[in-house]
C-alpha cells in the first residue's frame, strides 16, 4: 500500500518522498486509519525540525489540506 510504502522511504531515510506520500494519502482520505498518516507525517516534519527549508513548505500544505 501507499502508506507501506511512505513509512518505508522514511526508515530509509527519504523522508522528503515519505512526506510526499502521506500527502497523497492524506488528500484522499483525511482520517487515514484513524489519523496515522497525519501523525506520521508531523513526527516526520519534527524529525526534519524548524531549520530545514522544506519544513515551512510541508507544514503550509498540511494545514491547506486539513483545513
């Protein structure tokens, strides 16, 4: 599945395209298994923390998302 897929990019390191993913899942579906994919994706984003450039990005789409 997708999000198989997403959480393996992440343990190998890509977390960019892990995050790309989550997204996709989350665009299609907000509630995703009860919310993992969202939680999967902020604990991502905190890994990558506040001084990656991308942060600000991943953060603006979630929200544009969500909301």
């Amino acid at each position: 599945s997708a999000f198989a897929n997403s959480i393996r990019l992440a343990g190998k390191g890509n977390i960019l395209s892990s995050l790309d993913g989550l997204l996709d899942i989350i665009r299609q579906n907000k509630r995703y298994r009860g919310g993992l994919a969202q939680k999967v994706f902020i604990a991502l984003l905190e890994l990558l923390g506040e001084e990656d450039l991308h942060t600000p990005e991943y953060r603006k789409e979630l929200a544009s998302i969500l909301f």
